[in-house]
C-alpha cells in the first residue's frame, strides 16, 4: 500500500466542533492528500458525550475512525455502535473488560488500526487501568487479527510526561508496530510534534475541534464565573472562531514506520 497520509483531529467539542470538522475534512482532503480521517468525538454532545446520531453524523462527514476520552459514556444510547463490530469507533482500551464496547478499531479499509487508553496522572476524573499494560494487550490483540497492522496509540490524559513516556514506551516495546503516539484530552495543541529515532511520529496534544474563543471550547464568561466567583454554573459549549486542530500523518504501512508528522490549524471563514 505505501505511504498513507492521515490526519487524526482533536476531541470534538459541541454544534461548533462538528460543522468546524466537516469543513477541516473538506480541506485536509482536497489541499492536504489526506486519505484517513480518526477524531476524538469524546465532547461532540454539547460538550460532554456522544449520541449515535452524531456519531453517523461525523461518518458522514468524512470520520473514517472515531474515539472518544473519558467522557466516553455519557451518553449510553452510543454504546450500540461501540458494540456493532462493522462500526469504527472504540471506546478507552483501559477500562473494565466488562465495559460495553470494543477496545480498538481499524481505520477505513486501510491496515491503520487505532487504539485509545487513559491517562493516569493528574487523573481526578477517569478511573482506569495502567494504560502502559493496557498497550501491551491491545497491541498484542492487534496483531493477533490483523498481522498486517499499522498502530496509532491515541492516549487521552492530562500530563505531557505521561503521553511522551508512552511515545518512548511504543518505540521501545512495539517499535514496528506502534507508528504513532498522539495526544488528546487537553484540547491544546502543542507544538512538539517530530519522529522518535525517525520512525515512529509523536505528539503531546492534538488540540480539538471548537470555538477558539473560549475556555476549551467553553464560553469564557460562564467560566470566568465558575473559576474567578465559584459559582457552580453550567459552562456552555461557545460558539465563536471555531477552529479544527490536529495533526498530519504520512505511514509507511508496508514498513510499518512514520514517514512524517505535521501539526495543523483550520479557521474557515464565517
Ligand atoms: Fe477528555
Ligand atoms: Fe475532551
């Protein structure tokens, strides 16, 4: 197959996070060659949670994988796609196995498959397993069914040690097979995406999907009111410069190496 050219977009937050990823996709595939799409959608119900009908809507608009964070059940009526094996979403690999949902998915029709675990550090609100164990089984699992997988370690947490360490970790224990470790959950893109020893793509923070003018997608006087009054008050999704971040990937699936890794931004007009 060659070299793949992916992007993988941050957590979708709200109305203004999906029609901002209808747009970013358009873009991607049009100016930037890209074949695959993967979104964390953790956030796309109003900010926390994901319905099946957002779910198809997401497919629809060019989502070719989606996962989700710790928000992944929130809204339990998805639990019937993660369930559905033709279905390509996942929910955290790092959870009960009695949880509902699959722990890994392929992406599109392509060897790319793509697995999300939990951070640890820093984590008040998402209890989970050791997500370095977690990667071990899952990768192994991978292998097992499709020998010939390209993996992407998506790990959604709050500290930037951690998501690096896995970065380092994949290269060590799953070099060749692990191609890539991204980041989400802080809905910050961070600015220190590169290859590690030129094979395996690394970023710390994918960003999101959501209006950049706001607290994480968020409206910044409601939570200027919680963080500055502390006053408990719901913290509305906002809809103002909805912007798309994320990353580029080119993959070797044939040598099952990164080629390369690209932040982007994307601020449609209007
Ligand atoms: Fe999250
Ligand atoms: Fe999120």
């Amino acid at each position: 197959m060659g070299v793949t050219t992916i992007a993988f977009l941050g957590d979708v937050v709200g109305t203004p996070g999906r029609r901002v990823f209808r747009r970013a996709v358009q873009d991607l595939r049009d100016v930037h060659g890209v074949e695959l799409v993967i979104v964390n959608a953790e956030n796309s119900k109003n900010g926390s949670g994901l319905t099946p009908d957002q779910y198809h809507e997401l497919r629809e608009a060019g989502a070719d994988a989606i996962t989700l964070g710790d928000h992944w059940a929130k809204e339990s009526k998805i639990f019937q796609v993660l369930d559905d094996p033709k279905e390509p979403a996942c929910r955290p690999a790092n959870l009960s196995s009695r949880a509902p949902g699959k722990r890994w998915t392929m992406v599109g029709n392509s060897p790319v498959a793509v697995v999300t675990v939990l951070g640890r550090l820093y984590n008040i609100t998402m209890p989970s397993n050791d997500p370095f164990e977690c990667v071990d089984s899952v990768v192994a699992e991978i292998v097992a069914a499709r020998p010939d997988a390209s993996v992407i370690v998506e790990v959604h947490a709050e500290a930037t040690s951690e998501k690096i360490a896995m970065a380092w970790y994949c290269l060590k224990q799953w070099g060749g097979r692990v191609v890539a470790v991204v980041g989400s959950h802080t809905h910050v893109q961070t600015a220190d995406a590169r290859l590690l020893d030129g094979r395996l793509a690394a970023m710390t923070d994918l960003g999101m999907c959501g209006s950049r003018r706001s607290v994480l997608g968020r409206d910044v006087d409601k939570v200027l009111q919680v963080m500055v009054q502390q006053r408990p008050i719901a913290m509305d999704v906002c809809d103002m410069e909805a912007t798309a971040t994320g990353c580029i990937l080119k993959i070797d699936t044939d040598a099952r190496r990164a080629v390369s890794i690209a932040p982007f931004s994307v601020t449609p007009p209007g």
